[in-house]
C-alpha cells in the first residue's frame, strides 16, 4: 500500500480552484510535523498560507513570467511555505563534527511527508525551490533570521496520472559494495 502511494505521488502543476478542506489541510500539516529529524531538533515551521491576498502575493513571489516558471502556482488554493528554524544542540554539534547541515534533510524529509499525505487525501502537490525568498518573506512576516527553504503548492490537481521515468533499479541500487 505504501509502495502505491509512493508510487502514484508526482508534482502537479495544475489545479483545479476547489477549495481545500480546513480537515485534509490539518493532516497534511500533522504529517509534516510528525516527520523525523536529526536528534529530534525539528527545525521547521510551516506557515500554511490560505488567503488570497497572500496567495497571490506568494505565487507572483515564485513565478517568473518571463522565463516561463511555475506560473501554475497561482493556480493553487494552499501554498505551505517550509521555514527552516534552528537546530537543537545536539543536531548543531553533530552537523559540526560530521561536516553536515541535518536540517536541509530534514526539511526533506518533512516535506515529502506532506506531499505524500496530500496525495493520500486525494490531492496533487509540488515542491518548489525557485521564488524570491526576500519577497516571500515580507509577504508572511518571515524574521530575516529564517531560510525559506521551499514552498509547496496544494490542491486539486486537474493532471492526470504520469508514468514515472526513473533509473533503472541496477543503476541506482546495489548491495555490500558500490
């Protein structure tokens, strides 16, 4: 059951302009926090952005018209912008020892969870990493101490299902040795 839902999540860039479920956007958000962290810091804040206002505000933020990139996300009726927070102590003197940032895969991780959970309400998703973070950023009241690290459109998506172009599994997968 898990491999189908895996495997049917893709990113969608299409949406229809049904409003999300207060309901559905509770477990999307809840499947975010629940995700695991490098030495349970969690260092995320996830601002759900609903209004309007902002979604406009948020979606000119990642669109850019001239180059033709993601104007779909004006399209979305709940954006959650994924703000990197600080890590724990621990998370902190571990990344230092090891020469590793755990949070950015922590907000993999988290996010992945969330678009997971949005495709198992029956909704489509896209991770986004190009957007202006300044103007996000003052849209949402972001402090200038925190990284946006992505934002994440949700909706009901109007594609339809793609078949996945992955490697093969020998090319990415081995065992005991490279």
């Amino acid at each position: 059951m898990m491999l189908e839902l895996i495997s049917s999540r893709q990113s969608d860039r299409s949406y229809t302009d049904r409003i999300v479920e207060k309901e559905k956007i509770e477990r999307i958000v809840e499947a975010g926090r629940l995700a695991p962290s490098a030495c349970n810091a969690q260092p995320w804040k996830f601002v759900v952005v609903t209004d309007p206002l902002l979604l406009k505000e948020v979606s000119q933020a990642a669109s850019e018209p001239v180059l033709k990139m993601n104007l779909f996300v004006s399209q979305a009726p709940v954006i959650i912008v994924m703000v990197r927070e600080k890590r724990n102590f621990s998370s902190k003197i571990g990344g230092k020892f090891m020469k590793k940032d755990y949070s950015h895969i922590d907000i993999g991780i988290a996010s992945e969870n969330i678009c997971l959970q949005a495709r198992a309400e029956g909704l489509g998703s896209c991770m986004i990493g190009w957007f202006d973070e300044e103007k996000v950023r003052m849209a949402l009241g972001i402090p200038g101490s925190k990284r946006i690290e992505l934002i994440i459109t949700i909706g009901y998506s109007t594609a339809g299902q793609r078949p996945k172009k992955r490697k093969s599994p020998g090319e990415v997968i081995s065992y005991n040795k490279y």
